[in-house]
C-alpha cells in the first residue's frame, strides 16, 4: 500500500515538496535501507559478474580488481566496457556510398513505397547496406586496468588472485574490491564522478611501494562489427595515440582514428609517471618510490581540455551526493515486510535495475540496448526500444530524467530526417526511424524500415512528462505531437469496400514474425494508433485548437481488432496465430493490446482475458526477449491477475534471468539487455500506482503480501 504520506500528499493535491510539517506524516521509507540491502557482492572471478560505475551518459564497466585489468577475460561475459553518448566514430567513406543504394521499392496499397532495407544485391548496393549499418559506430574509448606483477617479475593473471571480495553499494555508487596476490593484499575503490565523464580509484597496497603494482591506460581498435567488447588490439598502424602533455601530477593522452579523435585527462597523487607502454597504444602509470597509496582519475572527452582531472576525492564525494539524490528523488518500494521470498528477489531486480540504467541510460540521447557495457547493433539506438529504456521515469516521479532523451527529438536535424522519410514515402508529418544514431540518421534494416510501434512513443513520452511532470510540456511538445499524429492519420489505407482504415500492408509488429508485404491490422499497434490519435486530439484542444478532422475520420473508421475463436490474434492477416509455431515465438505483443496500452474502447475484457491464458498457456517462451516478461506482467495487472503479474516477472526462462549484478542475461549474444531492466520498473510501478480510471490499490501486488511504496504515479 502507499504510505501514509503519500496518501496525504495525494488527498491534498499537493506535489512532494509541499511543506507539511513532518510530524504530522507516517513514517516514509527508509530508502539507503532498502537500496542497501542489495549491494552487490562478488566473491568469484565470474566474467558474468563485472559491475559499473556511471553517471549515466559516461559509463565504465569494471572487473574484480576494481578497474578493467583483464579485458579479454571478460570479452565474453559482461564486458569491460568504457563508452559515451558522445564517443563515435566512422571508417571513411572511400566509395561513396550513400543510403539510396539501400532503398528499394515496395508495391504496396496501389503505389510504389521506397524503404531502407539490407538489399541483397547487386554487390555494391549490398556493400552500401554494410557499410552504413556499421557507420557511425559507438566507440570503446579505452580501458583503465591494473599491471600486477608477480615477485618473478612477470605479470600476472586473474586467476593468479586470491581472497577475491567485491562489493558495490547502489546507494553511493561506489565499488570496494579486495583481493591479495601472492599473498600481499590489494585494496581499491572505484567511483564514476557524476558530473564529468570520469572514473576514478584509490589503490591501497604494499604493492605499490614495491613497485608491482602500476596502472595502464589501452586504446582498443574498433571492429566495425555488430557487437564491440573493446579488445581489438589489431590494426595498431590504423590510428594513433600519443601524450599531448605531462606537468606534475597529471597528463593528456590523445587518441585519434581517421577524422575522429578524443582525449583522456590522466590525474595522479605522489609522483608518479605516465610512459609509453610495452604494447601498441597503451600508457603505464609508475608510482613514484615510497608511496603505498596510489590515487588515479581519468576524464574521457571528446573535446582538448585544460587542467587535472577531479581528484579521486572529488569524484568519490560527487558519487555519494549523486546518488543518494537520486535515491531520495523520485518513487520508492518496500517489498521487506513479506515473507514469499518472491518478493525479495523483485525487490533486488528492481534496486539494481534502477542502479543499471541511472548510471547507463539518463544522457541526452536515446540509449542502445546493451546501454553504455558494449556494442550490439553496431553501437546504434532503436527508438522502439525508447519505451522501455525511459518510460518508467514517467511512473517513477522522474520526469527531469525522461525529459533529457525526449529532447532529443526536437533537435533540428532529428526533425528534419523524419520529415523527409515521412515525405520520402508519401505521407505527412513525422516519421520516426527505427535503427539510427545521434544525428537521427535511418540504417538500413529489412525489419527496422518497416515497424510501426515506434510511431506513437513520442505522443506516449510527451504525455507522461505532461501528465505527471513538467507543466510546460505542452507548450514544450506539442509541435511535435501533432507532426507525429500527422503521419498517423496519412499512413493507414482505406479500404473503400469495407469503409475502413488499416494499418498495412507493409508492416511489420512488434513481434518480428511476420512478412511486411502480407501483413496488416496487428492488434496491439491499432489500440496504440488509437490512443495517440486521441491523445494527440486532447492536446489540440488544451492548446485551443480545433478537432483536427482527418485525425478523427481515422479514428471513427480505424479497423476493429481482429477476432477469431474468441481470442485476438496477432494480426488481421495471420489468422494462424496461435496454430502457426513460428508465429508463437518472439514478442507476444498482443498483450500489449491490454497492458502497455489502457483500455480504449476497443478491447473487450472477457477476449483479452482468454487471449492472456491462451498466450501463457501456449506461447513458446524459451523464444523471447526480457521485455515480454514485464509486458505479460502489465497485462496481468489490468486483467486483475497479480499473482499472474508476479509469476510473470519471475518465470523461470533464460531471457528472465537477472544476473547477480542485475543485468537481465538473454544469451550468449546479448549477455545484457537493459530493456528489461527498463520493462521491469514500468511493471513494478503499475501492480503498485495502477493506472488512471483503476479503483483497486495495489492491482498487482497478491492480496497476501505487505508492500510499501511513495511517489510512484499511475500509469495511463
């Protein structure tokens, strides 16, 4: 239930700053208790295990020794990974390859449609594709380790540690490693500062004074490949690295690749040094004789600065001011009072996960799904994926957050782009990409070029920051808004004969299974086409403006959901959705339909709740991705189903699994995954804020369990 002081709160119509006396509130949540109970603890050299420290647009991802000092160990597990929103780089076009030798032409309602896809041929078209999925490419900027040397001399390796203990507490962001080599003990701790882009540690060791213990800074090579653990060392003659500047106790390293290049600020206590290394692109930093304590900090940039880095004490107490604002900031749960040890390991998954995308995923652009650890897609975000990685902030009090990423659409050149696709094809307004990159570039993509569910997240984003936030939202998006409803209403086709609109052909769901030029009318993309169409009208008339007329026409003639034995399928045109195996794997977005999306009208409750048991009965779940957990879990929650709202958030499938660092684990491919993260705090929230027009407390929550939670909002 929520707390008496939110309650109070609420009764009032007065937001968390109001002053009220405190001695006439409840008790509020002890929230350093409950985000502390689940520090992460690592005992193991586990390459799965890796922990990092971020400020959410810089990140560093860190091995047991409290830097990165054994990349390559890690390169297949959750890997060491230092990247940015703003690190990026691009091989040089030496062909001239330019995107319309990826469009191809479409036949599709009665005209020709031009799309962005991965052509097969001819072989240059083909090369075209290849080259610009790859290009631009989120860089690895580097990794900060350890050399350990061992009494012989050589240098040592992981498995050469002992009394390996590691703990990183969420509530100030800081992480403790110990462990011991050949007996002498090494103790360090880690911090990401949150106002630069800097990592910082504090080594503590007899071994720095017997000078075995020294710190390097490796540049890796990028691979231009669909995935980048940042352990290329290939390729050394392709780009260089050099110091720009040493002065006291602190230098400059330059690193530059073709027409992109970045700097790292190094600074130090004692008087150490920093030399060229013994391998290509890398630096060593020398303790000077007699000190045992060694502090290092590195400040990543795109642009030349001047002056040292923050101080490892600097960017220690930024790390504990920071997040303990955050922590204090916004919505909180305590599942401690129930005894079904379900609800420990929700709460666990739900501390982490906020820990995870806080420090990976609250910059200026939309993130990629494997956040700021390592490439997937080339490094590139996919505004699909925008609803899971920051809608939760919506639900969570956290809309300054939300905000910084939603921005990024009303950047000219992001404007810009979607019209032209939009124009490009036929229709009016905006069309947002799927696969692109900070300047909003499209990619190639035979999936991407056609999927829909992307469309309607601005209007929904826009909405929440409106609804639970920033008054001025409205002023702030509404350009955008209706540009968005205006594609929407120009891209469905009518079918004269029917007198209806349809979405398709030339669709393709949110679940990936079916053919683009065969399929229309999917399930849960026409309530989201209806909803914001609606929402979109609603912000038209707070503005003063009039009902726009086509909006409407669209939404009186949008096509009823498709119906058969007494479930929804997926789509109007896979009328063997439930028969068909392959059409059982991937997303089962139909739940979306009631979940995702809130009653609209469209729905009826009795066919949602049959197509919910068939869908858990049936679906093949071992063929699914983390977010369609916490999908399945909303569903429940508005069906009325909270065990079934818990159960799905903790089946017991490989793409559910969260790790013990909290990344949610899909497979060998994709080892983190932070739409589920994002997924789950959006479910969590609705079993317990529920949803607009809901009058159940706590929908989600079993009747049998005591849960405690403040600031959180309700779901549209």
């Amino acid at each position: 239930m929520p707390t008496t002081r939110f309650l109070f709160l609420s009764l009032l119509g007065l937001g968390a700053a109001a002053l009220i006396p405190t001695a006439t509130l409840a008790q509020a949540i002890n929230r350093q208790a409950v985000v502390e109970r689940h520090k992460v603890v690592n005992t193991t050299t586990d390459s799965l295990a890796s922990l990092n420290v971020g400020n959410g647009a810089f990140a560093v991802t860190v091995d047991v020794t409290g830097l990165q000092s054994f990349p390559e160990y890690y390169a297949k597990g959750v890997p060491l990974g230092t990247q940015s929103e703003w690190g990026w780089h691009s091989f040089p076009n030496k062909e001239n390859y330019k995107v319309e030798e990826a469009q191809r032409q479409y036949e599709l309602n009665g005209r020709k449609i031009s799309y962005t896809v991965q052509v097969k041929g001819p072989e240059r078209n083909k090369q075209a594709v290849d080259f610009l999925r790859a290009n631009p490419h989120r860089l690895q900027l580097g990794s900060l380790g350890f050399v350990l040397l061992k009494k012989d001399g050589s240098r040592a390796i992981i498995k050469d540690l002992r009394d390996l203990r590691q703990e990183l507490n969420p509530w100030t962001g800081e992480i403790r490693s110990h462990f011991s080599l050949e007996g002498v003990p090494v103790d360090v701790v880690t911090v990401g500062h949150q106002q630069q882009d800097a990592v910082a540690a504090q080594v503590k060791s007899p071994l720095v004074k017997q000078g075995r213990l020294r710190v390097f800074l490796r540049f890796p090579y990028p691979t231009a490949q669909w995935d980048d653990v940042g352990v290329n060392y290939q390729s050394a003659d392709q780009h260089q690295s050099k110091i720009e500047a040493q002065q006291g106790k602190s230098a400059l390293v330059l690193h530059r690749l073709d027409q992109d290049q970045y700097f790292v600020s190094l600074g130090w206590n004692g008087g150490a040094k920093l030399s060229a290394g013994p391998q290509a692109h890398e630096f060593v930093l020398t303790p000077g004789k007699g000190q045992d304590v060694l502090e290092v900090s590195a400040r990543f940039s795109g642009q030349k600065t001047s002056g040292s880095p923050a101080s490892f004490g600097e960017a220690q107490k930024s790390s504990v001011v920071g997040w303990k604002s955050f922590w204090l900031s916004g919505g909180a749960i305590d599942f401690g009072a129930t005894a079904d040890p379900r609800a420990r390991e929700l709460e666990r998954r739900t501390i982490l996960s906020q820990y995870l995308i806080r420090s990976q995923e609250t910059g200026e652009f939309p993130p990629q799904e494997t956040g700021l650890v390592y490439n997937s897609w080339f490094g590139k975000p996919h505004l699909e994926m925008h609803y899971w990685h920051a809608m939760h902030y919506g639900l969570w009090g956290r809309t300054a957050l939300l905000e910084k990423s939603l921005d990024w659409y009303l950047r000219p050149e992001i404007v810009a782009g979607a019209r032209a696709l939009a124009q490009r094809q036929g229709y009016e307004g905006l069309r947002w990409q799927k696969m692109t990159d900070n300047q909003g570039r499209e990619a190639p993509s035979s999936v991407g070029a056609f999927l829909i569910w992307q469309q309607p997240h601005f209007i929904y984003l826009a909405e929440l920051v409106r609804r639970h936030g920033n008054a001025a939202a409205q002023k702030k998006y509404q350009e955008l808004v209706f540009a968005t409803a205006d594609f929407m209403a120009s891209f469905p086709h009518y079918e004269k004969d029917k007198d209806r609109y349809i979405l398709g052909k030339g669709v393709i769901p949110a679940q990936e299974r079916f053919k683009a030029e065969e399929t229309f009318n999917p399930t849960y993309e026409l309530v989201y086409w209806h909803w914001a169409l609606t929402t979109a009208q609603e912000w038209r008339q707070r503005a003063g403006l009039e009902r726009h007329a086509k909006w409407d026409q669209v939404l009186q003639k949008l096509s009823k959901l498709p119906v058969a034995g007494g479930v929804y399928l997926a789509t109007e045109s896979a009328t063997d959705s439930y028969t068909n195996p392959e059409f059982k794997t991937d997303h089962p977005s139909v739940l979306g339909a009631l979940g995702m999306m809130p009653a609209t009208g469209q729905q009826d409750a009795a066919t949602m709740r049959r197509t919910f048991d068939l869908v858990w009965k049936d679906w093949t779940w071992d063929k699914t991705w983390g977010w369609d957990f916490p999908m399945t879990s909303m569903s429940a929650t508005r069906l009325g189903l909270p065990e079934k709202s818990v159960d799905a958030l903790l089946m017991p499938i490989r793409t559910n699994t969260y790790l013990p660092n909290g990344h949610n684990f899909q497979d060998d491919r994709l080892r983190v995954y932070l739409p589920g993260n994002g997924g789950l705090l959006a479910a969590v929230a609705l079993m317990c804020a529920g949803y607009e027009g809901g009058k159940e407390a706590n929908p989600g929550i079993p009747k049998a369990w005591k849960v405690q939670w403040e600031g959180l909002k309700p779901m549209p």
